[in-house]
C-alpha cells in the first residue's frame, strides 16, 4: 500500500506517520514528488486494518498496491530514478550509450576497443568475462584475467566498466573491478545471485529473461532493491518467439509498458535482440525514440576476428554511423547523448 500526503502536508505530519508505520512493524519508504510525498508501506497491511490511518494529519488517501513488486513499482514514485556512477548520471534527461566487445579477449583487443569508443563518445565499457555460451565447447571467457584487462584500459581512457557474472563465484571476483554489475538475461531469476548481487551496493544492469514477462523482471529488480541498493537498470535485449529471421524479438513496448509499471531507468540492447549487425542501427533508433534511456551495443575492433557474437558486432566505424544517426534523435527527444 502507499499513503499520499497531502499537498500541504508539513514535514512533522510525514514523520509522525512513519513512526505510526514502524510502531506496527511496518517498513516506510519515502518518495517526494514535486506536488505530494508518498509513504510506500511494506510488510503485512491487515495490521493497519481499523488503525484508521487516513485520518491522521495530512494524510489524503491510502492506495493498495496489488503488484507483487513494491519499491521498484511506479506508485512508489512518481520520480524517475537516476543512478549515478562516479561523474555519469543514467536516466533523467540523459542518453547513455554503453558499447564493448561481448568478450574481453586480449589485453590488446579491450585496449584497442576502448581507445575507438572513448573517441566515438562513450564513457562505459562494456566486455564479457565469464560467459554464459550455449556451447560448453565455445569460448567460455577469460575470467578474472580479462577483468584485471578491461580494469587497465578503462583506467587509460578514463571510463567505466560493466560485465556480466554469472554465478556467486564469479561475482565475489568481479565486484573489485567493475562498476557496474551485469545480470544476464539467463541469471534474471536466479534469486540467489540476484541477492548477492543487491548486498554489493554496487549498480546492477539487469538484463530481461529470455522468456521473461515485464512482472516477472520487476520482481527480479525487487530482489536488488529490496537489499538496499537501489541502483538498478533494466535492459530490453530481446524475448524468445516464434520468429527466427533475428536472434530474439526486440519487445519495443516493453518499454513504455515499463516506464508505465516502474521509474526505473531502462535501456535496450538491439545487439542480442537481433543478432544481425545490419539490423542494430535501425533498432537503435526505434530505442530512442521510444524513450528508452541508453542502449548497449556490442563493438568488435574486428568483428570477423571475434570470440563472440562477431555477426551481431558493429564495426567502430558502423558505431559512429549509428551515433551520427541517432543524436538528431536523441535530441529531438529533448535528451542529451552521453
Ligand atoms: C551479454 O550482454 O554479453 C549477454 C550475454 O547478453 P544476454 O544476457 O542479454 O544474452
Ligand atoms: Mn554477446
């Protein structure tokens, strides 16, 4: 449930609510909107059953909120939430692009990647280390090795780090050298990691299940947030069809669909939703102009040359012509490409 304060509620009406809430045992979460603040209610309601709450001062009304997810839910806040990473802010008014390889496989290659991205305007880096492939025969990734890469170039060219762990393991030696911690879309329900993940503080890409719908992906990002770490972005990356003339679906109305259900910052990787180089420009505008709030996009120095996903990676010249195509975009949307 959530209870809205009036639009002339003082800050003492605010509190002597919260405590009301804590004396039932029931947790308070605040959320101040440009006319109103709502309190987010979570624990069990029927204690609050005949405890006539809407008559307490400045209270306007109390809301039941049906979804299973809460502090990720849209009725929570009205405010779009931005995560900030050092100097880079995600969400808000701007449009952030994060590009890489999908795998990190030489010193030389995430130097070099990295090199033509920072000159191509992006300041997150992104770069596959421990790999989900579905062949056990295919490059698994070079683990803690290719961290301790990516670490030493985005250091050199001054950017942030993003990439995916795909087990406890994994994240307990990843979390040192990432910024950003990647969940992919084949991890979106392993609750377990989805806690661990949520107790490092840390940002969390959260990448939609394969076969995920939008509640069951909000319910994975409560699974963050409820650890006290609300720095949460959702990924659209494509959902398994019945179409097979591209690698997944790009679910386009996710988008709005969440920006409807959560104000949690989402973005679109149209490099896995197609799994066809030709189609990811095309894609990338679509996101913009949808209002999604970045894109992810894989970038290979040489593609043919790649470990992986080589056929859905842009070339860092194919990379600019998507930037040049989608800032007039990103502007007419009233945002700013970063
Ligand atoms: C990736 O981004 O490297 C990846 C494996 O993507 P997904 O989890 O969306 O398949
Ligand atoms: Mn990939």
């Amino acid at each position: 449930m959530i209870i809205v304060m009036k639009p002339n509620a003082t800050p003492e009406n605010v509190e002597h609510v919260v405590k009301k809430l804590h004396k039932y045992g029931l947790e308070a979460h605040l959320s101040q909107g440009k006319q109103v603040t709502i309190i987010g209610v979570i624990g069990e309601k029927s204690v609050l059953a005949n405890k006539n709450m809407e008559l307490l001062a400045g209270v306007d009304k109390l809301v039941p909120v049906t979804e299973s997810y809460k502090l990720v839910n849209r009725k929570f806040s009205d405010k779009n939430t931005t995560v900030k990473i050092g100097g880079v802010e995600i969400g808000g008014d701007n449009f952030t692009i994060i590009a890489g390889p999908c795998a990190i496989e030489s010193e030389e290659q995430i130097f070099e990647a990295a090199k033509q991205l920072k000159e191509g305007g992006v300041s997150i880096l992104r770069g596959g280390a421990f790999k989900p492939r579905t062949s056990p025969y295919s490059f698994q990734g070079l683990g803690e090795e290719g961290l301790k890469y990516m670490q030493k170039a985005a250091k050199e060219y001054n950017m942030l780090t993003v990439s995916e762990v795909t087990s406890v393991y994994a994240l307990n030696i990843a979390s040192k050298y990432l910024d950003i911690i990647q969940i992919g879309a084949r991890n979106m329900q392993n609750y377990e990691l989805l806690k661990e993940v949520g107790k490092t503080h840390k940002p969390v890409f959260l990448k939609r299940g394969l076969s995920a719908t939008v509640d069951e992906w909000l319910n994975a990002a409560e699974y963050i947030i409820r650890e006290n770490n609300s720095k949460v972005i959702l990924c659209e990356r494509g959902i398994r069809t019945f179409e097979t003339s591209t690698r997944n679906t790009l679910d386009i109305s996710a988008i709005p669909v969440v920006k409807a259900k959560s104000h949690l910052p989402i973005f679109v990787d149209p490099s896995h939703a197609s799994g066809v180089r030709g189609y990811i420009t095309a894609l990338a505008r679509a996101a913009v102009a949808v209002g999604s709030d970045g894109i992810m996009v894989e970038v290979h120095p040489n593609p043919d040359q790649a470990l992986s996903d080589g056929a859905q990676s842009l070339t860092p010249a194919e990379f600019i012509e998507l930037r040049n195509q989608i800032k007039p975009i990103v502007d007419i949307m009233g945002r700013k490409l970063c």
